[in-house]
C-alpha cells in the first residue's frame, strides 16, 4: 500500500470522503480501525493519513487524522 497525506475536501455518504493529495489529485476514500471505532469525526480542511489502493489510485483508506488541520475560528484568541 502506498501511503500518502491528504486534506478531507467533502464527506460524502455512506461514510465516504473526497480526499485531496498533496499532488491536487482527489481521491474517494473510508475510515478504518480505530477512526471508525471511535467515531473520529472528519471534517473538511482536516489533514489525514491515507493509504491508495493498489489497483485503484483513485480509491484508499484514511487510517489516521493528523494534527495541524484547518480549524474554524471560536472566537477566542490563542492567549485565552
């Protein structure tokens, strides 16, 4: 499996998102192991980790949520 890093663009149903790779491909991909036990919730602009299908490049699996994502603003200043 090839694993890349992506940002989560739309979620889509049946607990499928649409990826974008550092390279401007999309790809559709689903939750695995932990992320979907849990009910890690993924929104757009979250920074994953994804391994593409061999056979498909347009299809993988996100198995891990990286730090560091887009995240919307509170209202709050960081020094509070």
């Amino acid at each position: 499996m090839n694993e890349v890093t992506a940002t989560v663009l739309e979620e889509l149903p049946s607990a499928l998102y649409r990826l974008e790779l550092e390279n401007k491909q999309q790809v559709l991909a689903h939750p695995v192991g932990t992320l979907k036990r849990n009910f890690v919730r993924l929104r757009p602009g979250d920074r994953v980790q994804v391994e593409l299908s061999p056979r498909d490049w347009t299809r993988g699996r996100i198995i891990g949520k990286l730090e560091g994502g887009l995240q919307p603003a509170r209202g709050l200043s960081p020094a509070e």
